[in-house]
C-alpha cells in the first residue's frame, strides 16, 4: 500500500511536486508519483488505477496547471468512486476564479492552504489526514498486511509456500477486479492451509475431494491452531460463495491475516530471525512507527493501560530519546519497542504510588536531556509483537537500550541514577524481575510497579555491556557519593 498518491499537472512538478514528494519520502513514506512508478511499456490507464486503489491518501497539488489536467480530474474522480481513503487539496498558486471554482467543487471539505505555511507545515498537514485515514479505513490497512504477507511466503521459496502465496495473491487481485469471485478464491486458500497443516500431522486423506466440514472436524478434533484460529478457519470454509463480499469483508481480511499469522508462524518458525531484524536507535522514528507500536499493544496489553499513538508522537517529539526499537527489515514494521521516559521528581513519586495513567502524561511529565546530571527514568512499556516473541527481538531491543543509557552516561554525562516500571503483563513482571527490580507498590488497575536504583548499582545485567554499564554507574556513585547517600 502506498501512503499517498500524487495528483498533479505536469507543469507543476519541477517547482512544486518534485520537493513535496521528496520530503515526504525521506521521512518514510510511500509515495505514488508518475514519474517514479511508471515505466516504458506499462499501460498508463491500469497502473494508475492499480495506484488509487492502493493507496490511503489522495494529495491533490491545485494549482491554475491543475484545472487544465484531464488525468487530474480522472484521478480525483475515480479516488472519490472508492470511497476509502481520504483526499487532502494542498492550494498553491491559483487565481481567483479558479481558487472559488475549487473552494465551490471541495464545499465543506477542509483544505490547507499552502500559503500560509512553511514546508514542514506542509507536509504535518498530510502525515495528521494519513493517520487519521488509517484509522478510519482498517480494512486497507489489513489487506496491506495480507499483501505484506504475500510477499513474505513467496520469499521462503517452498512448494507449498508458493503455491499458498500464489492463491492470496489471486484473492487479493480479485478484491479489485472481479470481487464476486473473492469468497471462492478466499475458501480455496484456506483449504490449501489446512490440507497443508493436516499433512505436518501425517494425516492421510484424499484432499481434492474432501469436503470443507470434514476438512473442519479434522482441524478441531487435532486442536490445530488457537481456538480463534479454528473459528476463523471454520468460518471462511462455511461461507456462503454468493454471499455479500461487502458485508462481511473485514471479517474475512481479519480472517484470513490471523490464519496465514499462525501458519507461517507453524510453518516456518525459524522466520523471522535476528538477520531480519533491525534495530531502531532513538532519533530515527517516523511517525507511522507510532502506530505500529500502538498495534502491538492492543495485542497485549489491556486497553484502559493504552496511551494512543498520538500521545506517545508527543513525547518522543518533545524527546527523541525517549524510544528504542526493533524492525521487521522484509515488512518495515515495527515488531517491539522500549518507552523510556525520563520523567520530573513529582511525577516520579506519583508512579512510585501507583497514581497514573500513561494516557494522561503530557510533555510537562517528562525531561529533557539537555545538561549532564541524574536522570529518573520510568519504563513507560516495553511490548514485543506475540508473533515475534519466539526469535531473537527481545535480545536485540533489550541491547539497543542498554546502548542507549551507555550513549548518554560515555558521551554527554547523563547518568539514570533510579528506574521504575509498571509490570501490567507477564512479559513485563518477567523483565523487571530478569534486571533485579523489586515490587513497590501497586496501581489502581491491579497492576505492580517495580523500581531499581541504578546508582549505587543494584541492578544485575550480564551480558558485557549490561557489566559496562554496571562499572560506570559504580565509578559515578564514587565520584559523587556524598551526595547520593545524603539524599
């Protein structure tokens, strides 16, 4: 899926496209512009509906070039027949008939007039419309996901993972050409997916002509799968094939995205490994690395503990080294992340008394890092993807943050002198009790909250830069211990 698609006069592109779709581009985004996406030979007309329906923002680039394009006005036409993603106007230089031509067609759609603001502005402007689009449009972002895992079957270069590669991309190609054949495509697959699951089990049948509610008992009746899993399997095979594809058809995306989930996960376990994940060090995040995190954590935490994605962009833009992460290399996705907030004494105590919500923390809760000094650090959330918790993510992300807090204390003498944490789920109660830090109290939601002093050094990391760590913090309570043992 691309985050925008362009719309413009060709004119237009030197002085204005080119540097928009640059800026957007370097900050991570995905872009869907002419100049880049097509090639000789391709056939103008279907790449560029095959870009619109991809697509989760329209930037209309209105300009007086704009009003004399026919592909604008087809693009913008055909972006309005989806009924999907949103469309964000951008007027530039435009004269007065034509600016109350636009303003009269838009009517009571807001947009930004670029003349009154600088580029960043700009471009803020479209990243708020992109997420607030995908959060209206949760379908596109899960068929993105399922072409995301097209992508990754057909990487493992099987028999079987091509052919089930091969039959979710004719699922998904019949989603936006020929969708009263979806269902069938979609039955299909996920026949091929538990004759396929069945067959690990070395269990004999005739699978071309088994029927699907046998098919079903075999999976149920051999607990293949979770008991989710099994419902979404049963309900797919027992579709009706003329039934309404509108009407349930995020049922069957999430279907199908939570089935391929668990059978990549059975199938090819090894996958994805510490060689396809990357770390995400403090100051390179996006903001769409926001929402991915704020994914993972409605899959594991409740959700009255949740800070919105939005919440959680404010802190790191008030601090950028407030986050630590890991990547997915093959999907861009962010699969586990580290919230480190270094927060104000009052707001220290408060955690300390089990009196907060991480949903109601502003910029005001926490500190910059600006002078060399001691720091408290509260450990906000660390939450890994529960497909991702088997393989190496969690050692890699528990090392970037150590190399975070070394960063600080080596090159600008910032020291974290205690830490604390709310344990609200068996991962976390697992990790503070892996450092050493002790229950001291617990929240109004029934959670614990643990803390550690890290100078003098209480805490136990021992691999060798938990132990450089560890030597550090030593050398500065001995350089300063009046102090510390005065407070």
């Amino acid at each position: 899926m691309f985050d925008f698609f362009v719309s413009h006069a060709s004119r237009d592109k030197e002085d204005i496209v080119d540097e928009l779709v640059d800026m957007l581009k370097n900050m991570g985004y995905l872009v869907w512009y002419d100049k880049n996406e097509l090639i000789a030979g391709d056939v103008i007309l279907n790449e560029i509906e095959s870009g619109l329906k991809n697509s989760y923002c329209l930037l209309l680039v209105l300009t007086d070039n704009f009003m004399k394009s026919k592909w604008t006005y087809f693009e913008t036409g055909h972006f309005s027949a989806l009924q999907t993603g949103r469309i964000i106007p951008l007027l530039y230089q435009l004269s007065s008939v034509n600016k109350e031509v636009i303003t009269g067609i838009l009517g009571n759609r807001k947009y930004v007039d670029v003349q009154r603001l600088n580029k960043e502005q700009i471009v803020s402007e479209c990243i708020r419309s992109l997420s607030k689009s995908k959060r209206e449009n949760e379908n596109l972002v899960v068929t993105s996901k399922l072409d995301e895992l097209q992508k990754k079957l057909a990487s493992y270069e099987t028999v079987n993972s091509d052919l089930i590669s091969l039959k979710l991309k004719e699922y998904l190609n019949l989603l936006n050409s020929q969708s009263e054949y979806a269902i069938l495509s979609a039955k299909k697959l996920v026949r091929e997916i538990a004759c396929d699951l069945l067959g690990r089990k070395s269990f004999r049948f005739d699978s071309e002509n088994i029927k699907n509610e046998e098919l079903y008992a075999l999976i149920e009746s051999n607990n293949i799968g979770s008991a989710n899993t099994r419902e979404y399997i049963s309900f797919i095979l027992s579709m009706d094939s003329e039934g309404s594809l509108k009407k349930y058809l995020p049922i069957i995306n999430r279907a199908l995205e939570n089935i391929l989930i668990y059978y990549i996960h059975v199938k090819y376990s090894i996958i994805p490994d510490t060689s396809k994940i990357e770390i995400v060090m403090p100051g390179e995040f996006k903001c769409n690395d926001f929402l991915d995190m704020f994914e993972i954590d409605k899959k594991v935490l409740r959700e009255d503990l949740i800070a919105s994605a939005e919440t959680a962009y404010s802190w790191y833009e008030y601090n950028n080294l407030t986050h630590v992460a890991v990547r997915d290399s093959f999907s861009q996705k962010i699969v586990g992340y580290f919230s480190a907030l270094p927060v104000t004494d009052d707001v220290y105590q408060k955690i300390r008394q089990g009196d907060f919500k991480d949903k109601d923390f502003t910029i005001d809760s926490i500190q910059q890092y600006i002078f060399s000094d001691f720091y408290k650090l509260y450990i906000a959330a660390v939450a890994i993807d529960p497909q991702y918790q088997n393989t190496g993510a969690f050692i890699r992300l528990y090392n970037a943050l150590i190399d975070m807090l070394l960063a600080l204390a080596k090159e600008r003498d910032i020291y974290i002198s205690e830490v604390i944490a709310e344990a609200s789920t068996k991962q976390g109660e697992k990790f503070c009790k892996m450092v050493g830090m002790k229950k001291i109290s617990q929240t109004e939601n029934e959670t614990d909250v643990y803390g550690l002093v890290l100078i003098p050094p209480e805490f136990r990391l021992h691999n060798q830069k938990g132990r450089e760590l560890f030597r550090l913090c030593e050398l500065k309570f001995e350089e300063y211990r009046d102090y510390f043992e005065a407070t």
